[in-house]
C-alpha cells in the first residue's frame, strides 16, 4: 500500500520507518524543506533521529498534495498546536473513505476537543478515524526495541486495518472502542511527566516520584470518567504503560523539560534548544481548561498550569500540594 505520513519529527520519523519495513510504501510530508531533502537525498532525519537511517521506500515531499496522492491511508504525526492547521490544509486532498490514523497527543485550547476531532472537524467522517497511544519512545521504536501500543477507534474494521498496517513482532497492537480514554490519558500523561522531571531536578526522591505518578494516574482516572470514557483504560498502555515510560525515560523531552524548569531554563529557551515541542506544557492548559468545565479537581494539573503560565513558584506550588488534606483515595469514580 501508499501510506501518506504528515509530520517528520522524531515520532513520525520513526513511525514512517516501522510501516515501510512492512513494505509498504511511505510518502512523509514536512513543513520544513530540510528535513525532506535529507530523507530524499540520505534516508536519514538527523535533527530528531541522528542514528537512524529509513528504508528506501520512504521519500518525503513538502506537498499535501503530493504526499496524498493516490495514498490507501494518512496518518497524522504533527504536534497538536499544530494539527488543526495542517489537517486543513490536507483536507482537499483527502478522500471521503480514506482511513485515518491519529499520532498526536493533547487537547486543543478553547475547544476541549480530542486531537482525533480535531482532524474530524476539519475532514469529515469521524468514523474513519483512529488514535494510537502507549509506551513508544521513537528512539526504541526505530531501532526495533520491544513496545507495544493501543489503537482506539468507533470502528473496529479501521482499528483491525492500522493494527495490520504497524503490527510487528517488536511492535504489540493492541484494540480499544474507547477513543476518549485513550486520547485523554495521552494527552495527561505528559502532564505528569514534566512534574516528574521537575521533582528529580528539584532533588526529590524516588518515592516522591511515585507519589505523582499514582496521584497523577487518579486525576487522569477522573477526568477520563467525567468525559464519558472508561476508567479502566487508565491502567492499560495509553495509561499506567505511557505515564511510566514518559515519567522515567531519558528519552523522554517532557520528563527532561521539567529537570531543566527546575534548573531555571524557561519553556520557550528549552524548545529552542532541543527544537522539538514540548507537548506536556501546552496540555497543562488545556487539561486544567478542560477539568474546570467539567468540575474535576486535577490538583497536579492546575498547579504545572500555575507555575508555566502564571506567578507561582516551585516553593508555593510544593507548598499548596503538600498542605492538602488527603481523603478518600479514589474519589471521584462513582457514577
């Protein structure tokens, strides 16, 4: 088949890799003209994957049109600030019944909306449409390290479809109806692990560590319910098996973000370093805008919102967490 992938970063990189090696012919569109040169010219994109080098059925083309020709499926591999852009842009040059496949990870600013409606505000058909989440650093995954993911779709006919299109022996697909869980614990996830880097950078040990990923696991839990997802997601791969990987990986930019917040370097100086979004942050919004019309208390959330966005320090957002009273472990879960 022609698979259309819309992004070069490390992750769609690294995903562009793992379906051609299936042979299966890929088409990856860039924004930027460099990254498209290189694949074309070198099979590599050394600014996100400098050690890896794509099979020679990848090529990539600064055309939407181009990049959509003649293609049997897209999948969407852009940041999520991004993407409600770029899938307009795409938009005319995507047929009615074309699959597709969701890579991003967040909730858009304003609209609360799921990156999965997102793409279906813009091309119609949300039926066709589905997301992937889990444990898959792109460093690992293009090497052919072990790792395994979820795909959530209404429609399990699609879901079967991109599961046969990115199953492997080193890559576990596994299928799930539930599309709101799935993209809310991918989104959060990341939330919780710029907290993570900032407790490590902050000198905190390995059961403060702990103490936010489980804590974070329930206000991921939560907010999934209030949504109208299933809870139980939470403990799958979108869930416990990418909150641990994204909290604890040195492959993980979020994780690393938050050791250098804590070091002093702002956002905006650490993406311009290491050019790549750093999607935990904008999510810090949204989720906190989200819960909010939703009147979930999302303790963690709303304090990164704080320290990103507003006036409060690492001692006062420590301060405000710690001072808490803790109740009832999970509340918040009844119907």
């Amino acid at each position: 088949m022609r698979i259309a992938l819309i992004g070069t970063g490390s992750w769609g990189t690294a995903m562009a890799g793992l379906v051609a090696s299936h042979g299966h012919t890929v088409v990856m569109w860039s924004y930027d003209p460099a990254p498209a040169h290189e694949i074309n010219e070198l099979h590599t994109n050394s600014c996100y994957l400098s050690d890896y080098t794509l099979p020679q059925n990848v090529s990539a083309t600064c055309s939407h049109e181009e990049a959509l020709a003649g293609a049997d499926a897209v999948i969407f591999a852009v940041p999520s600030s991004f993407l409600r852009g770029v899938a307009r842009d795409c938009a005319p040059y995507i047929p009615d019944g074309l699959p597709v496949l969701c890579l991003a990870k967040g909730i858009e600013l304003g609209t609360g909306l799921l990156m999965s409606d997102v793409i279906a505000s813009e091309i119609g058909h949300p039926e066709r449409i589905a997301a992937l989440s889990g444990p898959n650093h792109a460093e690992e995954i293009c090497h052919g390290a072990l790792s395994a993911s979820t795909i959530a779709c209404e429609s399990m006919e699609i879901g079967e479809f991109f599961k046969g299109v990115t199953f492997g022996p080193n890559f576990r697909i596994y299928l799930s109806t539930d599309l709101v869980g799935v993209e809310l614990c991918g989104a959060m996830k990341n939330v919780m692990a710029i907290i993570c880097g900032i407790a490590a950078g902050s000198g905190m040990g390995d059961n403060a560590l702990a103490l936010i990923m489980t804590r974070g696991l329930a206000e991921m839990s939560r907010l999934v319910h209030a949504c109208g997802g299933e809870a139980m997601t939470c403990m799958g791969l979108a869930g416990m098996g990418d909150l641990i990987v994204t909290c604890t990986s040195r492959h993980s930019r979020n994780r690393s973000f938050g050791e250098a917040f804590a070091r002093g370097e702002t956002l905006e100086e650490y993406q311009a370093r290491r050019r790549m979004v750093v999607e935990g942050a904008a999510a810090a919004k949204s989720v906190s805008e989200l819960a909010r019309s939703k009147g979930v208390d999302v303790p963690f959330t709303f304090a990164l919102e704080q320290l990103l966005y507003g006036s409060m320090t690492l001692e006062e957002a420590l301060d405000q967490l710690t001072s808490r009273m803790p109740g009832e472990e999970f509340y918040g879960l009844d119907e």
